[in-house]
C-alpha cells in the first residue's frame, strides 16, 4: 500500500492510460525528455502539498479494481485495438527502423522478421482449419451480460 502516496508516471503506451483515473497519474510521451518533465512537475505537485490524502487514494482505487471492472477495462481496451489498421509486415519493419534507430530499430526489424517466420511455421504445423473456436460466454440470448455493473455488485 505504499504505492497509494506516490503519484504515478508512465508512458502512454500498452493500455497504461486505462488502469488509473487521469488525477492520479501523469501521463508522458515515450521520450526521455517528456518522461523527465512528467517526473518533475509530479514533484513539485508533491512538494506543494497539492495532492490527494491516501487514505482518499485508496477508498478510490479500492473501488477501481473489483473483477467486474478491471473486465470492463480490459474489454475497452481489446475493443479498441481491434479497431486500429494492422499494418504489413514491410510498414511495420520501416516504423520499427524509424522509431528506434538504425541499430536497434535493425535488430528490433530482424526480431520481428524472425518471430512471423516462427508463426508461418506454427501455422504449418497447426493450420487455423484444425483450432477450436472460441464458443460466445455470454449465455443464452446474452442473459449473462450486464451493461452496467452497480458499485454494490454481488461479483465485486
């Protein structure tokens, strides 16, 4: 519980924007600079005494974690990368090359030409034809899915 009376940094990358509310942490671009100017004005927040009580923290975030919804959470953000552009192989190795430099992004490039040889050869060995599909969980005529989940919630 030590966590709840710092205020937290992170980078707007990996679904990180969806797992607190926007008060408790700062989001930064994925750069040196901006993570260095995320930290920094996090500090003077502290220092200024302009933050939160945790005790306030915790009956927040106590709250934000209960199984229904960190699911809602999760299935936001599986909604939301379901509907972003999957880019070919060749964009995707340009990016890689223009996004991390010509060493690493080279050596990240050669990583990711290598892991879709190795799903190629899964495939091969295990064609799509062959896997299970995964059955509908929401039961039938979707009786199990609440819309809304209610903060008294018997599955919280």
């Amino acid at each position: 519980h030590h966590c709840l009376r710092l205020q937290v940094v992170s980078t707007r990358v990996g679904g990180i924007p969806e797992v607190l509310p926007e008060d408790l942490i700062t989001l930064c671009e994925p750069t040196v600079r901006s993570l260095c100017a995320g930290l920094e004005a996090v500090i003077a927040l502290q220092r200024s005494g302009n933050v939160p009580s945790p005790a306030s923290i915790h009956a927040r975030v106590r709250n934000l974690y209960t199984w229904r919804n960190v699911a809602e959470r999760t299935e936001k953000v599986y909604d939301r990368v379901v509907g972003e552009q999957v880019l070919p192989l060749d964009r995707r190795l340009r990016r890689l090359r223009a996004h991390c430099g010509p060493v690493a992004g080279s050596i990240f490039a050669f990583v990711a030409v290598l892991d879709f040889l190795f799903l190629l050869l899964l495939q091969w060995l295990v064609p799509d034809g062959v896997m299970d599909l995964a059955v509908n969980a929401t039961g039938p005529q979707q009786q199990w899915r609440q819309e809304k989940s209610n903060k008294n919630d018997a599955y919280s």
